[in-house]
C-alpha cells in the first residue's frame, strides 16, 4: 500500500466530509474532462479539506495588488489558528448539503456556492479581526462584498452549522450575533436602525430561519427556533418558537416545527 493509499484510509476512517468531497471531485472529472484540470488543482491535489478551501478562497478572493500566493497564507495561518475551524467548516458544508434542494453534492459548496464562500471568508476576517489585523480584515469584507453580493462587517460574530442561501443582498452588521444552526436566505438584513452607538445590532439565536428578505433592525433578539416571514421588517424582539411576519413583524402564530432552519419552510402558520 503506498503512502497516498494509507493518507485516503485515513481520511475516509477520521474525515467523512473530506472523504465525500474528493470521492465526487473524482467522479465529476471522470464525467466532465474538460473540468479534470480544475477539480484536480482544487481538491484533489490537496491532502485536507482546509488546504482545499485556502486555495479555492485565495484564488478567488486575490487580484493584482494581493496576489492569490500571498493571500493563501493568510488562510493557512487563520486555519493553523482558529479554535475548531475544522468542525465549523464541516458543519457549514453538511448544513448546505442537508437544507438546500439544489445541492446534490457535498463539492458544490466549496466551489461553487458564494454563500458558503462569504461565510468562509468572514471567518478568517472575524479572526483577523480579533488579532487586531483590521486592514486585512476590511479587504476581505470588501472583496466578499464585490465577489459574492454580501455585506458582512469582520467584527459580527456566527456560529457553526449556518446556511446562507443565495446569499445576494446579505447584510450583518458590526455588533450582530449570528448563533449556531441558523438558516437565512437573500436579501436578509441584521442591522442597526440608525440611531444607536455600540451594541445597536440584532442577536439570531440558535436554530432561526430568516426568510427571503427579513430586515431585522436594531439590538433586539430573535428567540431560538424561531421563524421570520420572507420580507418581514423586525423592530421588536421576538420570542423562542413562534413565527413573525409583515411591516413591521408581528406574532402570526408558532413555528410549528422543532428545528425551521433545517425544515427550510417559509411558509406562515396553516398555510398548505
């Protein structure tokens, strides 16, 4: 057995989602050959999934003044650093995998999916961020924004296991909190409402699903399980399990479901 055989048992035995990916980037290539080269120095040229997701991202993410080669060192130290990076990452992946219907492979995320890619990215600008790296930090958010249509400022803190669907039009502020299992598709907003200084934006507690277009303003919280209708406007807190929907929000009735992030269904209560 050689070395690369023993590194893929030891892969597919401690690493499933690795495993999964590098498994379809495989049979992609065999499909599509004229793709073979893409796949190979995307993922399978790379030993671990965070190799891969350096290079995707430095590539994507770099232009003339920051070159792609510089720019994936920065991923590999911020992925060398960050506690739990690795789950988080994996997290993210099986999230898009289980709620989106249009994701039929696990590799689609990582090359393909820009709310996946945005998420990867704040997270590594989160962490720039943390060690007083803002600069960087900032030219990440901005290349984010130009390259996948999202807004998310590097001080907002997010958990793990989150989907962005889409992600167009996605806006988080500087003091948001975003916990983990959270769910929200395009055009979602969690914003201040202008007129407060400090802690002014919202806290999405685990478990949330923000519908298409749901502008949450200011420092208010969105209970746990909780669900906010598609182009819903929240100004007022909203407690754990229910639904709120209109302009502004108001309580419609209860989710009617343990985990709506997951369940991926904008509908209002009784609606068939």
């Amino acid at each position: 057995m050689s070395n690369r055989d023993i590194q893929d048992v030891n892969i597919a035995t401690l690493d499933p989602v690795w495993e999964q990916i590098r498994a379809e980037a495989m049979r992609l290539a065999a499909q599509e050959p004229v793709m073979a080269g893409m796949l190979h120095a995307s993922v399978l040229n790379h030993p671990t999934l965070e190799a891969s997701l350096s290079y995707v991202q430095a590539h994507r993410l770099g232009n003339a003044d920051l070159p792609a080669m510089l720019l994936r060192q920065v991923f590999d130290e911020a992925y060398g650093t960050i506690r739990d990076a690795s789950s988080a990452i994996r997290a993210d992946v099986v999230a898009v995998t289980e709620r989106d219907p249009a994701c039929r492979f696990a590799v689609q995320p990582l090359l393909f999916f820009k709310g996946f890619q945005a998420l990867q990215t704040h997270r590594v600008a989160h962490w720039l961020w943390t060690q007083g790296r803002t600069t960087m930090a900032y030219y990440l958010q901005s290349r984010s924004s130009e390259l996948f249509g999202t807004d998310i400022h590097p001080a907002a803190k997010i958990g793990c296991g989150v989907f962005i669907d889409h992600a167009t039009g996605i806006v988080i502020g500087e003091t948001a909190v975003v916990e983990n299992d959270v769910s929200m598709l395009h055009g979602v907003s969690l914003g201040g409402t202008g007129k407060e200084r400090g802690d002014r934006h919202p806290k999405i507690r685990r478990g949330v699903l923000l519908a298409a277009g749901a502008k949450v303003l200011g420092n208010i919280e969105v209970g746990e399980f909780a669900k906010v209708a598609a182009g819903s406007v929240v100004l007022s807190p909203v407690r754990a399990g229910c639904t709120v929907a209109g302009v502004p929000a108001r309580y419609v009735g209860e989710c009617g479901s343990s985990h709506p992030a997951r369940d991926m269904d904008q509908r209002l209560p009784g609606e068939a």
